[in-house]
C-alpha cells in the first residue's frame, strides 16, 4: 500500500504535494490479552482470550455473496465458509466488526446444524459453537453466515464513497479497503495474514452500475427487482486483506500487457479521459515485472481504479488495485513534473506488490517492511528502467533522510516490531517499514552487487510463492546464492553472475575469506531502531573509524548497546572508485595506499548511516564544495548538506561550520542538493516564526534568497526541460514567490492577472502554476477566485496545486473556514484534510488556528481516520513539529495526556511529536546566538520578508 505519492522531499515546509496517507483502524481494544475470561455480549463466557485467532481451525475456501445497497447505504451478505481442523476443538473463532450476523450453521451430509454465535466486540472477534458439535482434526467442515451492516462512513472497510458530476448531482460508490485489518468488517472472515485461502466472489447490483473484484467476471446472472448477480472466478490463495469489490458507475479503457494480462483503467465518466498515462504505465511496469521477477505474474487481468475518497495513496488488491484520483489520474495539458513522476512510482510500488505482498505475504505484521520496503525500493529499480527520462535515481537518498528524521528520536521502532492490536498495527505503516525498510535494502544491493540481490530475491519469491514468510526467510535466500535447490531449477548457475564468481570483483564482498552472513549483517538493521553514526579521523594514511548511534536525545543511555554490521564505501581525492569496508566492530582502523586531502564517506548515500570528519575532515570537504563541488555527485554533495546540519543537532559540529558549507549552494544547480540546502535552511527561520523574532527572521530568510537567487533569476516561467529541471523550477519560484522575492512577485501577480481575465482559461505552464496561485492567493478577491475554480475542476492535479496555494495564504479567516470545510467534505474532500491541516500550521497567519483545530476536532479525526493511522500522525507530527517553547511543550503534552487510551493516549506519533518539541527547545537554546553572529558576518540584513509561511 502506498501511504503517499513518492513526490521528492524538499523545503519541509514548502510544497504540501501529495502526501497520501495510509489506510485506518480503530483500536479494538485496550490490551485485554491478559484478562482472565472474556464474556461475550449476551453474559456468556467467550472461549478465547487472545487478540491473535488461534490456530486450530485454518479457511481453505470462502464462497462469498454481496449486496450492496447504494441508495440505502447497507449491504446485506452470505458466506460458506470451507474450513480444514488442525486440532479437535469445540468451537471456531473468526473476526467480524460491526456485522450484524442472523444466521449461522454447519452444513454437513445434507443437514443443517445451527451454531450459537458469541460475539466478543473488545477483539472483533465472534465464536461459533454448538453443544453438539466437536470440530474434530484433519476434517473439513462447511459454514453458511448469513450477515448485513451500514456502508461504512469512514475509509476502510466496505464503504460510501460520493463523486459530483458537472450538473452538480452527487453519484455514490462503494469500494473496499481493507488493510490491514478491516476485511472483517465487510464479511465474517480469519482476518490474519497468514490465514491464506482462495475466493469465489458474487456481487448483485443495479443495471446502472457495475461490479469489479479481484478476478475476472464469469457470467451474469438476471435476478427478480431488475437485479443482476455478477460471479467472479475463484481467486488466487491469498490474504484476507487483499480482497476487493466495487460497485459503481464507472467507465474504463484497457490494453494487454506483451505477457497476454488484460490491463484496465477505471475512473468515474467524466475523467476517463485522464486514464490514458497510468495505463501505458502499467502496461510497462507489470511487464518489466514480469521480466524482472521471472515469475508470471498469476491472474488474468489488473484493474487500476480510481476511487474519488480514498485515505491513502493506493492498495495493492491482488487484480484490482484502487488509487487516490490524484495517484492515478493525469492530463497532459493540466499535470506538472511532479504528477508525472508520482503517478508513476505509485503504480510501480502497487504492482511490485502483486508479486511481493500478494505472492509472498509476512506472517504477521511485525514484518510488514518485507511488503513495504521492498515495493518502495521497487519502485525506483523498475522506474529507472522503464521511464529513465523521470531520472528516479535523484530522489531515492531523499526517502533515506525522511526514515531518519524519525529513527533518530528515542520512540523509534525497530524495522521488525511486535505489534498485536489493530492500533499499533495501523503505526507499522510509517516511514521505518517503507523508507528505511528500502533504503536497507538498497545497501544491500549495493554490497551483494545487483546481480546477487536480484538473484537471491528471485530466489525468495520462488521459494515462498503462496506463503507467508519473515526475515529468516529472505536473508536465506540472499545467502549462497550461488548453490541451486530444487526451487531454482539449476538457472543461477548459468546466469552469468554465479558461473563467474572466481573472478573477484572487487565491487563485491562476497568472496571475502570468511564467506558473508547476511542474516547476522541484516539482523543488526532490523532487529534494533536508530541508525550508526560513523566517525572517521584520517591521521596520514590511517583511518580511524568508530560508530555509534545516532540519537537527539539528551539521555545518552539510550544510545548505549548499539552495534551495526556497516557496509562502509569511500572515495578520496586521489582515487574515484568506490572502496568498500565492512565495520563490524566499535571501532577499526582501514589504510590508505597514499596520504589524501579529503576522503568522502557513503558513496551517493547508498548506506543507511551518516558520518562525521574529525580533524580537518569537514574543513577540507567544505573546501572542496567552494572551490570545486562538482568533483562530488550530487547525491553525495546533497548527503553533505543533510548530515553536517544532522551533525549540529547532536552537538559534533558547531553551526558555524554547517552555515560555511552552505555558502557553496550559491553556486548549486543539481535538484537533490539545492532542495536539502531548502530543507536545512528553511526550518531555521520556521523555528523563529513562532518565537517572535522577527529581525532575525528577516535575516535569515534574506540570507536564503540571496543564496539561491541566482539560480532563481535563471529560471524559465515555462515547462521546458528535464523532469528534474521542471520540478526544480517549480520549488524554486515557489519558495522566491512567497519569499517575497520582488522579481519572481512581478511575473506570478502579471500572469495570475491574466489567467484571472480570461476566467482561469488561459493555459498556465503546469511547473510555475503553483508559484502563480499562490501570489494570487493572498488578496482575498484572489482567493476566492481560485477556490471556485477548485470547485469546479475535474483534474485533481489542478485542485492538488489550488488547495496547496490557497493553504499559505495569509489570510488566517479563510484558513480556518478551509480546515472546517475539509472536515465537513462536502466542497472540499475529506481526505485530503490532513494536507490542508499540516500546511496551514506551517503558516505564520495559521498555525495557532491548526493546533486548535486538531484540539477541538479530535475525536472526530480519530474517528473518521483510525487510530495508528498514518493520518493521524502526520497531522499531530505536522501540526507540532515546528514549536520551539516550553509553554507550547507543556501545552501540547498537557492535551495529549488528557486523552484515554481509546483515544490515542498511547500513539507513537505523540511520543515523536513531544522529543521533537524538546529537541526544538535544546537546538534554539544553543543556537539562535550563534545565527545572529554568523548572519551579521555573512548574511545580508532584512530587504524583502515574503507575507506568507513556506
């Protein structure tokens, strides 16, 4: 599942773009595992007393039937279940929420056997049983549940999801999300990952509508009422959470794949024209897919649909994936740079996932990274195949800085986390299972060599098609690769890769003396949080190494005990190839052929670790940068940038020197750099914002625009170039625009005029648009103009650029009423409030009304979003993050430990939100003076303050 569309990091607070959030549970229950006997709703004893199904009975097959109502907003069900007993048992346990179930028996020989039904809400669990009836073992057994329950008003489970057509009637949908935990809620079911069975789905509907599901359609059946029964062929084995069903009005276009797989587009009628690009991307990447994985991929058909309410960004139902409308649907005269480039990577991950996810599942979701992180790192290694034009490549270390923004802080988690409730299962979906998750395992790739890893992961997938796995099992596969089993059919030895291995590379560790543990290196990367901090201290032509974690924390306790298996990779002024060494140990010491001015650690930050220079180490790179930064690829010149400024946080280096090594941006060109010098940069003033600095503030924004200004006035008001120099642009007039930059000003307030004249007709350069809406934002005949035309547009590309500029305008009235109008999801939707709240907190004239909009509101969010969800943490993260006093310390922990636990008392997200406050705190403490004396040396004084919040 895609939480987001993978749009590049940058300026923190800039660009809202579209952060796409992850699917929603409830908390089922406080920890209740230990109570000594659960009673059922009716007063009887329930017989199970664990959040987790026991394992004595497993589905083999469900024969399911669905009717939804969507005029009535309910559906009503029926599902056989066929059930094999692995242990003799006298009742069966399933999940089951918010289900009314009628009728419940056992079908056996002809008779039927009514079975009791215990109902247990606390755990979402139902008991089935009969005085009568022993489930005896190694039998099968057939239930018929007979159930109805309301379309669900949030976004999860089956539930109601409502379009507006040009003639303003509202048309309604029902849709399905169902990770990870909410199959349960639309049928009775073992809603377990590991609980795999195959799926016979029929669905009944109205004429007007029509009705998807995982498999293809095999017949239609007419029904009294004017009804029609759709029935699907019998699925795959899979997990429950990977069922899907939609009844809708919508219309499609289709291609076949070079692999003979029916390929469709669904979207409502009106913007079926918009389907055209994720189609021939699809069509792409499933073949690349294909190819890749060399494993056909199972069903018939993949279906791509857009649903117009949907939490997160996408969900990889196996042959009918569903996606934003803003993941998915693109026009080439109204969607920028950015939207291509997200669209793509977002259909790439969900398709990785048919293979890893859907083929081979985790046991349980404490490895949920081996679904996730794998499909994150797919995304770029199929991406940068199939569309080398979007250059890919440049934003992949941008993924590993946002995973350590959070594993740096004490509440980290480790990759792999035991999880039981639906709540803490809902957390795993945060930046640790995805970014870190891919960023390990591109170190990985990159130690192995490509050809080892994909060897091994093929392996993997082979080993375990229909399966479910843990970590045990992929480090597995990625040892020995090069001794074939029975699975492997004797292809690696001649693949090229294993029949060569005698010669040594020298890019590759695998023939070190003592053959290489992958499993011991790995564990370290996924068993523990945090990540290693490397110290290097070149003294002639030795090289002192030493690590430790990296922590912001003032307990340094909690940094203790840590040690990483590290992939090391250098480059030094004397030799361009990339040296490797793995530090195993607290401290080691490496040579040097020859004694060198610099030596740069994590070659193209393809490691997941950040490294400090002792010594002259950071004086002579930062020389290099000034005098000729292009020695370093971007990527490493951007790794600079991201860990000196990480450095400062933890005391290793003075601030000083970080603001001496920015000044070579003036000179910076390359997309990566440029965006993390805004990203470190910018939060420095959005710190001062809330603290009543102004003067300084002034200061420190003119220092950043001068930086950057002549890259600025370089740029074309056009859509001209790379996608890395389109979206670089679009950042750049953005940031000059709202900075108050008077050139860029100028042009945004002439072609807003016009744009505005000819009734929001005029074609705009997509890339600019932003920075263009934003100045007009600011009047409030400006704002007003543009909402409207938020109202009416049918491209969500466009409506995603109006609500990001209408967010940081500096009218604080008209932010409030948007943050009410999100809520309410009448013209604005409902998903999309967690990226109208966020940016509204950046802005100087909103961030006191979004703190006390999430107060007021809160229950309602956690309601309509879930607990654990990863839009409630981006809110309460997003909302608090740039506070930097005690007073909004104290008033933001003492809110949160006013709520109970079946309101979030015991969120993640809460515990980062206040270490980042502290973290704020000890920074500006410690730092503002050194600001103010490096800008009055450097820095030119205050000459153009933007009106509005970046």
């Amino acid at each position: 599942m895609a939480r987001r569309l993978p749009l590049q990091r940058t300026m923190v607070s800039v660009l809202t773009a579209f952060l796409l959030t992850c699917p929603a549970f409830s908390l089922a229950a406080t920890e209740q595992g230990e109570a000594a006997s659960p009673v059922a709703t009716n007063g009887q004893p329930f017989p199970w007393d664990k959040m987790r199904l026991p394992e004595t009975v497993t589905p083999l097959h469900y024969d399911l039937l669905i009717h939804p109502n969507l005029t009535s907003l309910d559906f009503t069900g029926i599902v056989q279940l066929q059930l094999e007993v692995l242990q003799d048992t006298q009742f069966i346990v399933l999940h089951s929420k918010d289900l009314r179930i009628s009728k419940v028996a056992l079908l056996e020989h002809g008779r039927v056997q009514p079975l009791q039904v215990l109902e247990y809400p606390a755990f979402q669990q139902v008991a089935l049983l009969s005085d009568d009836v022993t489930f005896t073992k190694g039998r099968q057994y057939t239930v018929h549940m007979e159930f109805a329950a309301n379309l669900s008003e949030s976004f999860h489970g089956f539930y109601k999801s409502t379009y507006r057509t040009r003639e303003g009637e509202v048309r309604v949908v029902a849709s399905t999300q169902f990770e990870p935990t909410s199959a349960r809620a639309a049928f009775p079911c073992f809603d377990e990952p590991a609980f795999k069975a195959n799926f016979s789905i029929r669905i009944r509907r109205e004429a007007r509508h029509i009705a998807l599901s995982n498999m293809p359609k095999l017949k239609t059946v007419q029904l009294a009422d004017d009804l029609l029964e759709d029935h699907f062929d019998m699925s795959v084995k899979m997990s429950t959470y990977l069922v899907a069903f939609i009844v809708s009005d919508f219309l499609s276009i289709s291609k076949n794949s070079q692999h003979g797989v029916k390929i469709s587009v669904y979207a409502v009628p009106e913007k079926i024209d918009q389907a055209e690009f994720a189609l021939d991307a699809a069509v792409r990447l499933l073949d690349f897919y294909d190819d890749y994985f060399d494993i056909p991929y199972p069903l018939p058909k993949q279906d791509l649909a857009a649903i117009p309410d949907f939490q997160s960004g996408a969900m990889e139902n196996w042959g009918l994936t569903t996606y934003r409308e803003s993941a998915l649907l693109f026009d080439p005269n109204k969607s920028s740079a950015s939207d291509k480039l997200g669209i793509t990577m977002i259909i790439a991950h969900e398709l990785a996932h048919q293979w890893f996810g859907n083929l081979v599942t985790m046991q349980w979701w404490n490895d949920l990274w081996l679904n996730e992180g794998f499909a994150k790192f797919m995304e770029f290694v199929s991406v940068n195949i199939t569309n080398p034009e979007l250059q890919v490549e440049d934003y992949f270390l941008g993924k590993c800085f946002e995973a350590m923004e959070v594993d740096a802080l004490s509440s980290s988690h480790p990759v792999s986390t035991p999880v039981e409730n639906p709540a803490q299962i809902q957390e795993m979906f945060d930046d640790v299972s995805y970014e870190k998750g891919a960023c390990i395992l591109n170190m990985l790739r990159d130690y192995l060599t490509p050809e080892a890893f994909k060897t091994g992961i093929v392996r993997y997938l082979r080993r375990y098609s229909y399966q479910n796995t843990v970590n045990a099992h992929l480090w597995d596969s990625l040892t020995n690769i090069c001794q074939s089993d029975d699975l492997d059919e004797g292809r690696l030895r001649g693949d090229g890769f294993c029949s060569q291995k005698k010669s040594h590379s020298a890019a590759s560790k695998w023939f070190e003396e003592d053959e290489l543990d992958v499993r011991a290196m790995m564990d370290t990367w996924t068993l523990q949080e945090g990540f290693p901090l490397i110290t290097v201290e070149v003294r002639g032509r030795e090289v002192r190494l030493s690590q430790e974690r990296y922590l912001k924390s003032e307990d340094p306790t909690q940094a203790s005990g840590f040690l990483w298996q590290v992939p090391l990779t250098y480059i030094t002024s004397h030799s361009s190839t990339v040296h490797r060494f793995l530090l195993k140990t607290k401290t080691d010491v490496l040579y040097l052929p020859e004694e060198v001015e610099w030596i740069k650690f994590n070659v193209d930050m393809s490691g997941y670790y950040i490294v400090h220079y002792e010594g002259q180490g950071w004086d002579a790179l930062i020389n290099l940068l000034l005098h000729n930064h292009t020695a370093l690829s971007s990527n490493d010149r951007a790794s600079l940038i991201n860990n000196i400024f990480q450095l400062v946080s933890v005391g290793k280096v003075p601030l000083d020197k970080a603001l001496d090594l920015s000044l070579y941006l003036s000179q910076e060109t390359e997309i990566m750099p440029v965006t993390q010098g805004l990203s470190e940069l910018v939060p420095l003033y959005k710190l001062m914002e809330k603290r009543d600095m102004e003067d300084l503030e002034n200061q420190m924004k003119s220092y950043i625009v001068t930086l950057f200004q002549d890259l600025i006035d370089r740029q074309s008001w056009t859509d001209d170039g790379t996608v890395s120099q389109r979206m670089l642009r679009s950042y750049l007039l953005m940031f000059a625009c709202v900075r108050g930059y008077q050139p860029c000003v100028t042009t945004a307030t002439e072609l807003f005029h016009k744009w505005k004249e000819s009734d929001g007709n005029m074609s705009l350069p997509n890339d600019v648009s932003l920075a263009v809406f934003a100045v007009g934002a600011r009047t409030p005949e400006g704002w007003d103009f543009l909402f409207e035309k938020y109202r009416h547009s049918l491209y969500t590309s466009v409506k995603s650029r109006i609500k990001s500029a209408l967010s940081i305008s500096p009218l604080s009235d008209k932010l409030k009423w948007m943050m009410e109008q999100s809520l309410l999801g009448e013209v604005m939707k409902t998903q999309d409030l967690p990226y109208v709240v966020v940016p509204v907190s950046k802005n100087p004239k909103g961030y006191k009304h979004a703190w006390d909009f999430l107060r007021a509101n809160w229950e309602t969010l956690v309601k309509k979003f879930d607990l654990g969800s990863h839009s409630i943490s981006h809110m309460v993260i997003g909302v608090t993050n740039q506070y930097s006093t005690r007073e909004m310390l104290e008033e933001v922990r003492g809110f949160f430990a006013s709520l109970r636990e079946e309101t979030g008392s015991g969120l993640r997200c809460i515990q980062q939100a206040l270490e980042s406050i502290e973290e704020n705190i000890r920074w500006t403490d410690k730092n503002l003076p050194l600001i103010q004396a490096w800008l009055d040396r450097h820095g030119p004084q205050c000459r153009s303050p933007g009106q509005a919040g970046v």
